[in-house]
DNA sequence: TCAATAGTTCAATGGGAATTGAACTAAGGA
DNA sequence: TCCTTAGTTCAATTCCCATTGAACTATTGA
C-alpha cells in the first residue's frame, strides 16, 4: 500500500480547484474538521472521518484535497495522516482560508457540519 | 422578456453556492469584471460579456450568479444590467469575496482571466 | 505464518452540470 | 407597423462528478 501520494508544490496550487474542493459538503466538513484540530494534534486519519461517509467515498475526497493542495498526507504504518497545508494556503491565498472557515463556523448547523469525534494519536 | 428575477434574501445565500460559482472559471471571469467596474459605473449589460462564451451558455450562468446570490440584476428596456452584490457578501461572508479576488488578480495570467471592454453606460 | 486492520483501487451506476443551436419574447427605432 | 437588437427559454447532447460495493494491498500483532 505505500505508494507514492502526489503533492502539488506551493506554486503549482490553483484557485478553482480549491474553490471547488470547498464547494463540496463532504470536502468542506474535512477541511474543517481539520482546521479545528490544528493547534492540537494537526494531523488526522482516514478512519476519523468514517461519520461522514464510506470509505471509498472518502478516499476519493481525500485524493481530491491532496491533489488540489488543500491537505498533506503521509503514511505511517497502515495508517495515513492528514493535515491541512495552511501556510502553503495562507501564502498563495492570503485570507482565503481564515475567510472560509470563519463563515463555516458562522453557518455550521445551517451547513450541517458535522464536529467529528477523533482518535487520540 | 419582464420576467420575474428571483434574487435570494441576503440570509439565504449559502457558502457552498458561492464557492461553486466561483470555481467555475467562466463565472469566476464574470464576477472578477464586475468586480473590476464596481467603482465606475457598477453595473454591466449580458452583451459585454460575450467574449466569454455565448449568448445562451451566458444566460445560463448568469442564472446561476444570480440564484447563489452573487449578483443582482434589473431589466433595463431590453437589457439586463448587473452589479455585485457586494455589501451582502461582505456582509454574509467577511473577507471572503475580497480574498478571492485579490488572489485571482494575483493569478490572472495564470487563470486565463480575460479583461473585457465594456460599453459606456 | 496467519489473521485482522487500514486504506486504496477498480468498475459500474446515477445524476447533474456545461454547452450548443434554434425558437421565442420583449423593447426600441425607423 | 416592421425590423432589429437584447436576452431568455427549450431540448438535446456530452461529459464529469459523486457514490457504492467488491476486490486488492500493505502493515501490524498474535
């Protein structure tokens, strides 16, 4: 299973495709999730988002925020973690993020954002 | 043609409807040349915009713009004049428009982002 | 070495979005 | 009144995206 996860670098990451991932409930309740562990453990696994869809599912979501350059992931053992790609965000799209995730909050029952239950590393 | 234009209130634009508008990038060109007219004359006809794409597949987006709450639109004899509908955005989403375009001027070469002539109001 | 766990990949499906051209409607000017 | 211009609406097509389950791969632990 270890294969090799394409990253864009910093320069190669475009608007669209991150406004599209965000644009998606499933991919904007990751990246919040993911926001919202920040300051604490930053990074997450695959298994912690199992509320919020299949796994299947989730792994082509993930895919999606890795290849847009919204999140990084790296393997350790069987498990993948995850974590959002805030400078790299912060310097291409100054505010963008902050902007996102503060109306995100704003909205979370209207949007349904699910504040999900994670494992301690 | 005086048909009725359904705007949404301010408090029913959603986040995920403007993040998807803005990741198209024909809307996104739309939106980012109206932005750049704000503090002229504002407001833009359907006609300016046909260097986009055409007439209909217009129609069709500017739907859209519409409906997700971006723009507002009044008929004018036989035009359709259209501005941002900035102040709700600000206020619904702080920050989040003026990131998005700042980071698209930043990227105009890059995203392709057409500078269109417009007629004098 | 074997079984269990974590996650990926594949193929198939359904549905919705973008695009196009043609037909249509409304307003303005000659 | 008639023609032209501006823009919408409709139907048809194409394509891409999200979702699903099954099969697969890799790693860990017993």
């Amino acid at each position: 299973m270890s294969r090799i996860l394409p990253h864009p670098t910093r320069e190669q990451i475009e608007l669209p495709g991150v406004m599209d991932c965000l644009s998606d409930p499933i991919r904007l309740a990751i990246v919040y999730n993911l926001a919202k562990r920040e300051k604490e453990a930053g990074e997450l696994r695959c298994g912690d988002f199992y509320g919020l869809s299949g796994k299947s599912n989730l792994a082509y979501h993930f895919a999606k925020l890795r290849e847009a350059g919204l999140m990084e992931t790296r393997a350790v053992g069987t498990a993948r973690l995850m974590k959002l790609r805030r400078e790299d965000l912060d310097n291409r799209f100054p505010g963008l993020l902050d902007a996102v995730l503060a109306s995100a909050e704003r909205d979370a029952e209207r949007l349904q954002l699910p504040v999900l239950e994670f494992t301690e590393a």
